[in-house]
C-alpha cells in the first residue's frame, strides 16, 4: 500500500518530464522533415513541440508556485 501512495505522489513530475521528453521528440521530427523537405510536416511537428513545451512550463510554474516537490 505504501509504494502505491509513493508512485501516486510521483505522478505530476512524471508528467511534466513526459510533456518535455515529447516536446524535444517533435521538435526533432520537425527539423529532421525540414532537412529533408517535408514543409508541411515539419511545420505541424514544430506546432505540436511548441504546444507541448508551453504546457510543460505552466505546469512546472505550477508546481513551483503550489510547492510540490520531487519526493526523496
């Protein structure tokens, strides 16, 4: 029951590092497209890693201002 009350106390950092690990995979989607041509593509991948990392920074903001910490 503890370690359940442990990875529920986890779960806003994970999502916040998982906002971030996607923002960086779109990111270089967008650049790899754009190297090769794809305009289109890179264009959308680009919109979607800029969503994802504006999220990720209202999110951290949050939790700094609301002070949830990384549990130890």
């Amino acid at each position: 029951m503890r370690r359940h009350a442990l990875r529920a106390a986890r779960i806003p950092y994970l999502e916040e590092t998982d906002m971030l690990y996607w923002a960086a995979v779109f990111f270089v989607i967008a650049l790899i497209a754009a190297f090769l041509g794809f305009g289109g593509i890179a264009a959308g991948a680009a919109g979607i890693a800029k969503i994802l990392f504006f999220v990720f920074l209202v999110l951290a903001v949050l939790s700094l201002i609301f002070g949830r910490r990384i549990p130890t």
